[in-house]
C-alpha cells in the first residue's frame, strides 16, 4: 500500500539497530505474522522459542519489520497487509519484484536506516570499499550532529554489504550472503579481488516496470501537487527511484512506456526536450492499482 510521504522527514538518524543481522528469507513473513497474531510477542520471554531464534535475532527481526514499514509499533501496517497478509500480494516473497518494493519501502521516508539513507541517495563513488563507506559514514554523522560511536558506522557498512552483496568468491559464499535475500536485487557486486564493490547502475532484469512506475508516482507526491514530474528528477533527485533501485533516466523512461501502454491516465511528453510523466488521476491510487493489477497477473488471478 503507497501512503503519502510528503509531510515526513526523510530519515531518523539512527545507527546500528540490526543487532548485525541482515533480514533473513523467512524474517519478514515470521515476524509480521507473529505480531499479527500477538503484537507484543517481541517483548515477550518465550519470543526467542515462539520465533526459533536467539534473542539478538528476535530484536532484529523486530527492526527490520519497522524499517521496511510491514509492522508499525508492532502493528501491521497497510502495507504489510497488502504484501504478506495470508491473501496478499506475494506473502512468500516468492516474485523478486516484492523484494524490489521491499527495498523502496525500507530507503522512502521515514528511513529508520541512516547508513542506507547516505549510501543510496549521497554516496557517488561507483566503486569503493568498506572503508571508503565507513570514512563517508563517519562525515554525514558529524553532519547530523549526533554522538554515534565508530563502532556502530562499521557495523551498519558491514550489515549492509551483506545484505546486497554476495561476498566471497562463488565457491567461497558464506551463509550470511546466501541466507540475504536482497542479494539477488544485484544492486552491489563484488570485484574480482573481494575487497572492493561497484554499484550495479543500468536497468535491472528483475525490476517490473510496474514497481518503477508506481514508486515513481508515490515519489512524485513529495515533490509538489503538480500533476508532471520530469524524468530527470525522477532519476537523479534525492529518494528518487533513479537513485534507490540505481537507475538511468532511459530505463525509467522505458519503464513509464511500457507501462503506459496499459493505462490512459499516464502519459510521457517531451516538450522543449523536458521529458516529463504525466498523470490524470491521483498518483497514490494510480500507484496502488498498478501494484494490485501486477500481483492479481503475477498469482494468475489477473481478471
């Protein structure tokens, strides 16, 4: 479910709540059904056996399903609901284009993960290492003015290469990037040598051009009431989808085109050589319906 955006601060300068963990395949849809059932299962002695895993891990469970916006105070969020509730979207996460919103739900505002927040939307280095991320990281703290012990900048860059990338040669995988789902995004490879990393920037195989679109629309609701944005902003912008899933404008013009085909109230138009989207209905419906119409095609229930 796309919520609107544009009143929020874009990121709670907080560090290190993972408790180093990554998210796990099974963590979202064990958590958020869990506090479906009982929200207050995270505070609860028994929460490590009822959830199979240790302590350290049900606190990061509990993060994780705030960060990416499933669980709000360990309620069930719209979202959550519409993706992971017993009849929703993709509960199993079994269509990477879930993994994909999932990714854009965790970095959109409010962002309970500054590490991510920086790395996606300021950090411009194609190629870089840890602790080129750790000596940027360490920058933007100073910047928010926040006591943030080093410690916990080098555990945030090191949850987060594990999350994206899989690190180690292929016959040298470790369980921690095997067990990452977000692995699979290929947003960040690993280079020949395994010390260094490269943002993957171009189009994405597993990224629908429905998922481009509707985050597209939902981004366009923090930039103002009009009913255009243009293509550069939407590629270069900060929290833009250009940025997030990392982007260039042809792939997202490609995306809006494609999409487009089906749905009158979205059109592209050049004018002056300002490309720009055009919607006619209000983007948050329109980004809703697009998501409800490709999940319904994707479970073969599309009618």
């Amino acid at each position: 479910m796309i919520t609107n955006v544009s009143s929020t601060k874009s990121v709670n300068p907080v560090f290190a709540r993972h408790e180093t963990f990554h998210p796990r395949f099974s963590w979202l849809k064990k958590g958020f059904d869990a506090a479906s059932e009982n929200s207050h299962i995270f505070l609860q002695e028994d929460a490590p056996v009822r959830l199979g895993v240790g302590k350290n891990m049900v606190r990061s469970i509990r993060y994780w399903c705030r960060a990416f916006k499933i669980l709000e105070n360990d309620q069930p969020t719209n979202f959550g609901q519409k993706l992971l509730g017993d009849r929703g979207w993709d509960p199993f996460l079994e269509d990477p284009a879930s993994l994909w919103l999932l990714h854009w739900n965790l970095l959109k505002p409010t962002c309970e993960a500054a590490a991510w927040h920086y790395v996606f939307n300021y950090f411009r280095q194609i190629e870089f290492s840890s602790d080129e991320l750790i000596s940027e990281l360490q920058n933007y703290k100073t910047q928010l003015g926040k006591k943030i012990a080093e410690s916990s900048i080098k555990k945030d860059v090191t949850c987060l290469l594990r999350m994206y990338a899989e690190v180690g040669a292929p016959d040298k995988l470790t369980e921690d990037s095997i067990d990452s789902p977000f692995t699979t995004l290929n947003l960040i490879q690993t280079t020949s040598d395994s010390k260094h990393y490269l943002f993957k920037i171009g189009p994405k195989i597993t990224l629908p051009a429905e998922i481009i679109v509707a985050t597209a629309l939902e981004f366009a609701t923090t930039q103002g009431t009009q009913k255009t944005i243009s293509l550069s902003t939407l590629a270069y912008e900060i929290g833009s989808p250009g940025l997030i899933f990392k982007l260039p404008e042809s792939a997202i013009y490609d995306a809006i085109e494609a999409v487009s085909y089906s749905w009158e109230s979205l059109t592209l138009s050049d004018t002056a050589g300002l490309i720009q989207l055009s919607f006619k209905e209000e983007p948050l419906n329109l980004a809703n319906d697009i998501l409800e119409k490709y999940f319904q095609r994707r479970s073969g229930n599309f009618q």
